[in-house]
C-alpha cells in the first residue's frame, strides 16, 4: 500500500498509487520485449477486426503493466469496438489521470459519454478540450474533432 500522508494533494496520491502498481512483482514478469511482442499481436488482431482475441492479450498486458498508456489505450479502444462503452470510459478516465496534459483522452472520455447518451456530461470535456488546443500546434486535428463533437451533440438541445 503507498503511504500518502493527510496533506498529500491528488496528484501526489495519484503518483505514490502508481509508483506502487509499477512495483507490483506482476509488473516484472515480462521483459521488455516479450511486453513488446505480446503489444504486435494485439495490434495485429486489432487491424484484423479480432477484438476479442486482442482483448485476451490486453487483460494479460495491462494486468501485468497497469500503468503502461499505450496498453492502456488499446484496451479502452478495444472496449469501444466491441461496444463495451461504460469500460471504456473508465480506462480512459485512468489514462486521463495517468497523462494529464494529453487532450486526447479528455476527448475520448466526451466520447464515451456522448456513446452512453450523456452529452451534458460531455459538453465541459469538449470545451476543455477546445480552450486547451486552441492555437497548440500538432492540435488542430483534435482541436477540430471536439468542435465538430461539440456542434453536433448541442444541435437542437437549446430551446429556442
């Protein structure tokens, strides 16, 4: 159990809590390049339409590397294609928390919730989303996405 004292902020909580997942033994039960090599047969699978045999190599990965974003990501894109949306949702939550300044995820989550017909859950993501890639270079593709997301979710939903 990390030790997180009273007056430890979130994000020191959150960096003890995964500092000690990564120390799990599990964790170091696959080397480098067998995590790797494991990694090429689920994005085979994945390009193949085989999800449920991707999800089979993403429970081993992400069990044995919880915190690995990458990993991770597969998952909740994997949850997403075979319509496991609210599993999804909460992977993408986690990778939020595991990369804060990644706007992708915040995005991800919006979209989760629009899929789980939640928009006004969505809306404040897909703000956030577009205040924080405005203008950020390597960001107009998300930037547009979520104001596309945004225009389409509010259409109709404000009464005139």
């Amino acid at each position: 159990m990390p030790q997180i004292s009273e007056n430890s902020s979130p994000a020191q909580a959150f960096a003890a809590t995964r500092a000690a997942l990564d120390a799990l033994p599990s964790s170091q039960r696959l080397t480098a390049a067998e995590a790797e090599a494991v990694y090429a047969m689920v994005h085979s699978a994945i390009v193949q339409g085989q999800y449920d045999t991707a999800l089979k190599y993403l429970s081993l990965l992400t069990f044995l590397k919880p915190t690995e974003p990458r990993y991770l990501g597969a998952l909740a894109l994997t949850y997403k294609k075979v319509g496991l949306t609210a599993e999804a949702y909460k992977v993408y939550c986690f990778l939020a928390l595991l990369e804060p300044a990644e706007m992708r995820h915040p995005l991800a989550v919006a979209e989760c919730h629009l899929l789980l017909q939640e928009p006004e859950r969505a809306w404040p993501l897909l703000a956030f989303v577009i205040d924080s890639s405005q203008g950020v270079a390597g960001a107009e593709k998300l930037h547009q996405r979520a104001q596309a997301l945004l225009n389409l979710s509010t259409q109709g939903s404000v009464s005139d």
